[in-house]
C-alpha cells in the first residue's frame, strides 16, 4: 500500500515540474515580448505629439473654424472601442477591464468595436452590437488596421451614427500594476489655446481648401495614432499581467514539489523502517 503511495506521489511530482516548465517557458516569454510593446508604445508618442499639435494649432489659429468632429454629437447612441487580449493565463487582465468597462456603458445606449478575442467572446456572448469584429486578433492588429478603424470610426460619427466615441483599455503603470482606463475619442475637445509670442501676435497660416478640410482630414490619422499607441500598452499590460501571473504560477509549483518531496522522502523512508523491522522480526522469530 505504502509502494502504490510512493508511486503516486512519485508521478505527481513529475506532472508538476511538467507544468512548472511551461509556466516558467510563459513567463520568460512574455518578458521577452514586454520590452518590444513598450519600445513600440514609445515610438508612436512623438507622432501622437505632433498630430495633436497640428490639430490645435488649426482650431485656434482661425476664429471661424468649425468642425463636426469638435461638436458634440446628436445621436444619444455612443460606440466603445474595447481593447482586450487574445489569450488567458494573464491573471485578471481581462476580467478587470470588462468590468471596468460594465461600469462605463451602464445607462447608456451603445455599440462595442472588440479589439483581441476576448472582447469579441465577451460582447458577443451577452448579445452586445457589435460594430465590427473583423479585429478580433489583437496581435494581428497593425497601424494600418489603425487608420482603416480610425476611417470607420469618423465615417460613423459624422453620418450621425453616434454622439460619443470612447476606448477603454488598460494602461501600463508598471511591471506590477495595470490599471483599466476610459479615454474620449470623439469629440476632440481637449485643445488648448496656443501661447502668444512676446508682441502678443501670432502667426496665422492659410490652408487650402480651407482650415475645416485639413483638420477633418488629419482627425483619423490623429485618432489612429491613439489607437495604435493603446494597443501597444494594452498588449504590454497583458504581458506585464501574464509575467506576473506565471511567475507566481511557477513559485507555487516548486513550493508543491518540494512538499510532495519532503512526503515522498517521509513515506519511502517509513516503508525502509518497516521492511528492516520485519526482517529483524522474522529472524528473531527463526
């Protein structure tokens, strides 16, 4: 009986360290792929910087400007862009952001655009619109689907679709926190006034067509960026979480074999103390 035990204990042990490779595979995989997201998110700022630079400088360098995509939309409807991941085993990256995002869209009438294959089961599952799905690999995602959702995106808010545009996500605090987060995409209305130089004048640039035109024109490249940038950190985050979550993965795994070693150790040397002691019984007994 003690054998059949030993054996058990024996095979668990070596299921364990199985499970404890792959665990610590996971691990140093997603540390690999983390710099190269937050290298990219990285890259993509200074772009972000310039076209929101562009787009105030146009809106308040000409007094008569007006533009669909500063006002405020007529339709009560909103569209939510949703940037989850592809997989699990990242902790509760994605369990975290949907209930972020359940808070965001309570009370309002509303369509989901999932970015990964857990939004898209997600919303799909609870019978959400969802605007389009053909993203549904956020890996695969590249800036040129950016520009092509960006495109989409604009064409929606200015036939009327919706009055609001927002992106929830998470965002890349630090190795060991990722925070879910809303931001407003539609309409622009966080420009800031330009600064006047020392005369209090300031340059005024002719564009042609006109001022509308150019800005309407640079508003999905600008609103691609952002989507670009977030998906980098939101990938980041989910490897971050994914990192964390094997590596407590991997811990525990060698804390169980080490206590199913110490019980293996206990039991075979019980089973030794017990064939000695019937040996010694039995040559008594002779």
């Amino acid at each position: 009986m003690a054998a059949a035990n030993m054996k058990a204990v024996k095979l668990r042990i070596k299921s364990v360290q199985n499970t404890m490779q792959i665990t610590k595979a996971m691990q140093l995989v997603a540390a690999s792929k983390l710099r190269k997201a937050k290298d990219k998110a990285m890259a993509s700022k200074p772009y972000l910087r310039t076209m929101k630079g562009t787009l105030t400088q146009i809106a308040n360098e000409n007094t008569d400007f007006q533009s669909c995509f500063t006002k405020a939309g007529t339709s009560e409807k909103r569209l939510y862009v949703v940037i989850a991941g592809d997989r699990g085993l990242a902790g509760g990256y994605n369990a975290n952001l949907f209930k972020f995002t359940e808070k965001e869209v309570e009370g309002h009438d509303y369509a989901v655009l999932p970015i990964g294959k857990k939004a898209v089961e997600y919303f799909r599952h609870r019978g959400v619109e969802i605007f389009t799905d053909a993203y549904a690999e956020v890996a695969k995602v590249t800036i040129s689907d950016c520009f092509r959702i960006a495109k989409s995106v604009c064409e929606a808010y200015e036939d009327g679709e919706f009055g609001h545009v927002s992106m929830c996500y998470t965002n890349f605090v630090s190795m060991m926190s990722q925070v879910p987060k809303s931001s407003a995409l539609l309409p622009l209305s966080d420009f800031e006034n330009p600064e006047l130089d020392e005369n209090g004048t300031r340059d005024l640039i002719l564009y042609e067509p006109s001022s509308e035109e150019v800005f309407n024109a640079i508003v999905p490249e600008y609103l691609a960026g952002i989507l670009y940038t977030s998906i980098n950190v939101s990938v980041a985050s989910e490897l971050a979480a994914r990192r964390t979550a094997m590596e407590a993965a991997t811990d525990n795994a060698s804390e169980m074999i080490e206590n199913l070693s110490l019980f293996y150790n206990r039991a075979r040397q019980a089973s030794i103390t017990q064939e000695i002691t019937e040996i010694v019984a039995g040559a008594e007994g002779a």
